[in-house]
C-alpha cells in the first residue's frame, strides 16, 4: 500500500463548509463546526495527523463496531448472532421497522437496535470506556455532559429498546440503552480511532500495546460488518467509492481499516443527510484512492495449482451430501432439473481453469447475469446507469417491489427492478459471455416461458417508467429475460468472472470494480450480509442454482447446484463456496 499523503487530502476536503451540526443531540448541537483532522496509523503502530487530530469529540455510532467486537471476544459468534443479525436494513440507523419483520431480531450491529441489544449482552461486564481504551491504547474518558444530553433526549432509542425487549430480545431495557448511551459518549480523537481502526485491520491486536484486544476471527467478523452495514443506507455507495470497511458516528468522526495495513481516521462535525461527516467522507475518497487501498483493488492473491485442486477436491467430497431446498419451480425447464447435479470451478488470473463434478452439465444464468449486465451498462453510459440504480443494499427479497424513497430509483443493479432498469441501456448483441470471449445461447423454451412469468416484473418495469427510470418497459424487460435465459457452464461462468477479478479485459478496471463491490454488498440479496460473514467474498446468485464468486487480484469461481432455499440461493453451492473460501483463504478479510 502506498503511503497516505493526508495533508493533500486534508487541503481538498477543507473548503468543503456543506452539512450540518447532529442537531437532535443539543449538546452536540452547539459543538464548533470548524475542526478539522485526519490521522493514519499503520500496522507497526506509526502515526501521522494533521490538522485537528488531537481535538476531542464523542464516538457516537463508531463505538458500535468495537462492542460488536468486545460481544464476540466474550460470548462467541453463535450466541451473538442469536441477539443480532448481520444483513443491512435499507433503513437509516435510527429505524425500528425492520423490528416488525420476520425474526424480529435487530438486522445488524451498526444501527441502534442492534448495537442495543449487543449493550443488553455487555450488562455487568467492563465498562464502556474500558472497552474502548483497550482499542485505543490509552486511557479514554466518557463525556459526562453529552451523554446526560444524549439520556434526556433518547425517546427514539427507548421505543427501540422497548420493542426489542416486547419480541424477548432484551433482558432489560434502561440497562442496555444506558450502556449504550455511554458508549456513544467516550471522547475521542482523531488519532485515537487510528490506532482503534488500526487494532481491527491488524487482527485484533493494538499496535501501539502489542495487545491483543480480540481475536483475529471476531477481528475479521467486524470488519466484514462494517462493509456491508457501517454506513448505514449509505453503505453500498462507500464500499464502491472508498472500498474500505468504515464506520461513522453523528459527532462527526469516521475510520476506516485498511486490511492487514492499518487505518485512517477523519473528523468534522458537518453531516450530511445520512449522518455521515461531509469533509470525513471527501477525505477517504481521495485517500482510499490516492493508497489504491480498497479491497476490490488488492494485489495479486497467491494460490498454488497443486493448494487449489485439493480445496476443490474438499469442497466437494464435504458438501457433496448437502441437503435442503428445492429446484425452482415457476417455469418448467427449472422444474425438471436433476436435483443432484453439482459442479464447481476455478479460473485463476494467471493459472489454468480447474472445475470438479458435474461440470459438462448447462443451466441458465438467471440473475447471476446481472452483475455483467451493470458492468457492460457502466461502460456504455455510467451516468445514466447510476440515473436509474442506486447501488445500496435494501434488505428485501430479489424480486420485491420496492423503490428507494428519496429518489424512487431502484436500490441496486443487481435485484429484479435496477436489473430491469439496467437492461434497458443495453444492445440486443451485448452478452455477459463477452467476459469470457464466448456467445451465450440462449434456451428459447426457457424464454418463452420466462415471458409466461413475467407479470410481477412487468409490474416492476411499469413502476420504473412511472418514476422515468425506464422508457420502453417491454423492451427492457425482454432484454433482462433473455440475460436470465442465457445457458452456459460452470467453468464458462468462472471464466466470466475473473473477467472482473483484475482489469476487468471486456471492460475498464473502474467498471469492473463497481461491478464488484455491488457484488459484496448487494449480490445475495436479503442474505447478502450473511453470505460476506461467512464466505466473504463479492458473489451473486441464480434461481436456477448458480453462485458466481470474484475473488479480487486472484480470479473467478462458479458453483451451480440446482436446490435452492427460500431466497434463491443454492444450498450446496453457498456450502461449498464457503468451504473453499475458508480452505484456500479467499474472503477479503482472511489476511488480517
């Protein structure tokens, strides 16, 4: 990694004067909106700051991440995850609607009831402030005045804490909303969440001490949060810009991990409608991209013929025998696959293609076309792509109908409705087989069958044009079907991937790195949080079975097996990917 020239990031982000004060937080309210600072601590501990870097402010929602942290190092990831899921919510930090769905747990750490009902479990343990200086590497102390401001004025988060416990997620309510409270109200600096962002990246231990503070695993498990979930509805734009894991906090602070690497930290009061600081985030742009630090650009990853045919071989002798789910079963070319099918494939960036199983066997890309579909879209036209897609992960199924509220655009290009939108940018001749220098068949039966289908996405397309994200609604949605209705194999998929694991080759490197940080956060849909916890690489799926994985700077991978589960996604696939991923220590965040 290249070294942060933080006073060039500092001079660009200084005249930025947008944004306002956390004004529903009176004592933060009438904090000084002029300080200015950015600090970087590597992996040996070496700081640099500049600017006010050494001015104190409270952690606010930053202080989430390291008591997710301190959570898994005391009870362990099974009993943490029974309090708390990992899926982003689509929602700001301080929404309680997605309480009412489903499990009625709190969908990740990094909003307000998940980081409550993680406070309810640290009841009666360290406090707070302990557990952050440890992160830290010195003494921190909690700012008395803001947490008594934050105490008086916390009705939102007591209607949180209330509804958590109403479902039995809380044991008691005040405890964990004081708890949490005073976690949101430790005072630190610039240079102090440095050195705790530092402590993450590094495996868990504090570069400044030689501590170690948690485990490498719950290290890596943090990091993966912070992906996926850290900047709340605005994740999905910052793991494309920035690329980093990051968290932020309404006081005006932000830190990001750099893997293995160290961290860099920010703090400016000014917010942004997300709650995220103006300056804090212009400064990790420019220094994630002045470092080439992100994780979707990372250097060549390194794994021998002989280590990747014998993690093949063991992904398929242990998940062989996977059960569960069912083929899909709305068209009939879906309904009669053999359910026992099963084949996995690795294209390496500089190796040969390695596939094992029933490999010969053809099935149809479904949505595991649409990751190519935006790639191909982004380098016709990026600026009408992202005219009709966000790129924010939304909680909701693969084919819901439901747009963002601000814009009315589709959450992300990878769901039905930003696929459909997406499609409309395309030629008829353009196919995702391109990237990996073959045409795609497409099964006419399957088409036609698709079109039979079709009236829940047609719906979708007439929902788009009535916003002006699409003109022609049958011609976009033909041009998605017949993306979906594209036959291919497993290793002809892996292929296409690598196309987007280095330079991209069909098209730019930028192309492709949206395309795959979209991946990370958006590709799994309402599992897409779990599937990053636990494979941790960017992948999407297809109803018919297929899973396609990007390993960045290392290659492309595939897995079809044709039972999937309730959200679309092959059973045995997701099992075997998560095999090789642990195996030959794939995910992103396996080389702390």
């Amino acid at each position: 990694m290249d070294a942060p020239d933080l006073d060039a990031a500092y001079r660009d982000a200084l005249p930025l004067d947008g944004g306002e004060l956390a004004d529903y937080i009176p004592e933060l309210a009438r904090a000084d909106p002029r300080p200015f600072g950015l600090a970087h601590c590597d992996a040996a501990g070496r700081v640099a700051a500049v600017g006010d870097a050494e001015v104190a402010f409270t952690a606010q929602s930053i202080a989430k991440a390291f008591m997710y942290a301190e959570a898994l190092e005391r009870f362990g990831r099974r009993r943490v995850l029974a309090r708390v899921d990992v899926e982003p919510t689509g929602k700001p930090f301080n929404s309680y609607v997605r309480l009412e769905e489903k499990t009625h747990l709190p969908h990740n750490p990094m909003v307000n009831a998940g980081a409550i009902a993680v406070a309810d479990m640290l009841v009666g343990g360290p406090d707070p402030r302990a557990v952050l200086s440890r992160f830290a590497g010195r003494e921190l102390e909690v700012d008395e005045a803001v947490y008594r401001s934050e105490y008086e004025t916390a009705d939102r988060n007591r209607a949180i804490a209330e509804l958590i416990a109403h479902f039995g997620g809380l044991n008691e309510p005040r405890d964990a909303l004081e708890l949490y409270l005073r976690s949101c109200s430790v005072a630190v600096t610039c240079r102090d969440l440095a050195v705790m962002g530092a402590t993450l990246a590094t495996g868990g231990r504090n570069p400044i001490t030689g501590q170690q503070v948690v485990a490498r695993e719950w290290a890596r498990d943090v990091l993966t949060v912070m992906m996926t979930c850290g900047m709340y509805d605005g994740s999905g734009r910052f793991a494309l810009e920035v690329g980093l894991p990051g968290k932020s906090g309404v006081a005006g602070g932000v830190v990001c991990a750099i893997p293995g690497a160290g961290a860099l930290a920010a703090f400016s009061p000014r917010l942004d409608a997300r709650g995220n600081s103006v300056r804090g985030l212009a400064a990790m742009r420019a220094l994630s991209a002045q470092t080439r630090s992100s994780v979707f650009a990372r250097g060549p990853k390194r794994c021998s013929q002989v280590e990747l045919s014998e993690a093949l071989d063991g992904a398929m002798e242990r998940q062989r025998f996977v059960d569960g789910g069912g083929v899909a079963t709305y068209a009939p070319e879906l309904a009669h696959t053999d359910p026992h099918l099963f084949a996995i494939a690795v294209q390496p960036a500089d190796g040969p293609l390695v596939e094992r199983g029933d490999s010969q066997c053809r099935f149809s890309l479904q949505a595991a076309a649409n990751p190519f579909a935006f790639a191909l879209a982004l380098a016709r036209d990026p600026k009408a792509v992202y005219e009709r897609v966000d790129v924010e992960p939304s909680g909701n199924s693969f084919d819901a109908i439901d747009l963002r509220l601000d814009t009315h655009r589709a959450f992300n290009p990878l769901g039905n409705a930003g696929a459909i939108a997406v499609a409309e940018l395309l030629e008829e001749q353009e196919d995702p087989g391109n990237f990996a220098g073959i045409a795609l068949d497409i099964d006419k039966e399957l088409l036609d069958s698709e079109r039979r289908a079709a009236r829940r996405n047609r719906s979708i397309g007439y929902l788009l044009r009535s916003f002006g994200h699409v003109d022609d609604v049958e011609r976009a949605l033909e041009l998605y079907l017949r993306n979906c209705s594209r036959t291919l194999g497993v290793g002809d998929l892996a292929r296409m991937a690598a196309g987007l694991a280095g330079e991209g080759g069909t098209v730019n490197r930028h192309c492709a790195r949206d395309a795959v940080a979209v991946m990370f956060a958006c590709g799994m849909h309402d599992d897409s949080g779990q599937f990053a916890y636990e494979v941790g690489i960017p992948a999407k799926s297809g109803i018919s079975g297929a899973i396609v994985a990007v390993v960045p700077g290392f290659g492309g991978i595939a897995a079809y097996s044709p039972r999937v589960d309730g959200k679309g996604a092959s059973v045995r696939a997701w099992a075997a990917l998560r095999d090789l991923s642990e195996t030959a220590a794939l995910g992103l965040f396996d080389e702390l």
